[in-house]
C-alpha cells in the first residue's frame, strides 16, 4: 500500500495545481507558487497575488496530481481544463466583437458548426484544435494553416 504525500508544504513543496483553502470558505488552485508571492484560482474565478508572509494563511487540501472530485482527472488536469475554457470563452467574445460584416460572421458560424457536427469529415478531426484557435485566436494560426483550411473548405463534402 502506498501512501500519498504529506499535505504539509514544509515536507512536500508547493505545485501548480495543487488544491488550497483558507479557512475553509472556499477553495482555489495553485497557479503560480513562487517565492515573491502566490497566485492563486478561486473557485468563483478570480484570482489573487497572495504575499509570501501570508501563504501560511493557505491549508492544502489535495496534491496537484492526485485525483480531483470527478475520480477521473488529476486536480493538475481540471485547473488545465479550466484554463482552456477560459480561452475558449475570452476568444470568442473578443472574436464576436471584432466581427466587421454579417459574412465575416457567418463564416464564423459555419467552421464552429464544422468543428461540432457529427459527421465531420476525417480533415477536420485530425486538425480540430487548430480549428478551435483559428475560432478563438485566428493570430496565433499561421498563415499555411489558413490557406489549407480554404482550400479544404472548398472540397469538403461534408458542409
């Protein structure tokens, strides 16, 4: 039988991910343990710089890479999930709002209609992420991606 780290942080450094309270009203991930401060992710998604003289004030209440409540996925795991969505959502209103014509959004309409539809053809499933950015934070896709995914928009069969 093995037994799991000690929560205490004087035997087992603080990680990314791992899951703290303070007092016990609420609960928050471990963004960024450094020595200058804490950067902590409420469970109301804000989040806080904690000072390094009041860490002491946080209890850890799980690892990073133990399982987390859905019995699934590491706490590590979940935050990254969370962060993604997170992505996903900021984009997308950034995106809606950049919109300059009723074309430009329904082109927009049409690829997250690509992205989720059952039958979505072989293309589109090996490049689903590079889908999603090009969604969310067309910047951050190069210019090669972009001229495939025209050119594949035009043969697809599955529209």
């Amino acid at each position: 039988m093995t037994t799991s780290p000690s929560l205490d942080p004087r035997k087992s450094p603080w990680k990314r991910g791992d899951v703290c309270t303070r007092g016990f009203k609420k609960q928050c991930f471990v963004l960024n343990p450094s020595l200058e401060y804490f950067e902590v992710r409420w469970d109301d998604d804000s989040i806080e710089r904690i000072p390094s003289d009041a860490i002491d004030n946080l209890l850890r209440v799980a690892h990073a890479d133990s399982l987390g409540p859905d019995g699934r996925r590491t706490n590590l795991e979940n935050l990254q999930a969370l962060e993604a969505l997170d992505f996903v959502e900021h984009g997308l209103s950034e995106r809606k709002n950049s919109l300059k014509s009723e074309k430009e959004r329904q082109v927009l309409d049409r690829m997250i209609r690509r992205m989720f539809t059952e039958g979505k053809c072989r293309w589109d499933t090996l490049h689903a992420s590079e889908l999603m950015t090009l969604v969310v934070a067309p910047g951050k896709v190069g210019i090669a991606f972009r001229i495939r995914e025209r050119i594949h928009r035009i043969f697809c069969p599955v529209k």
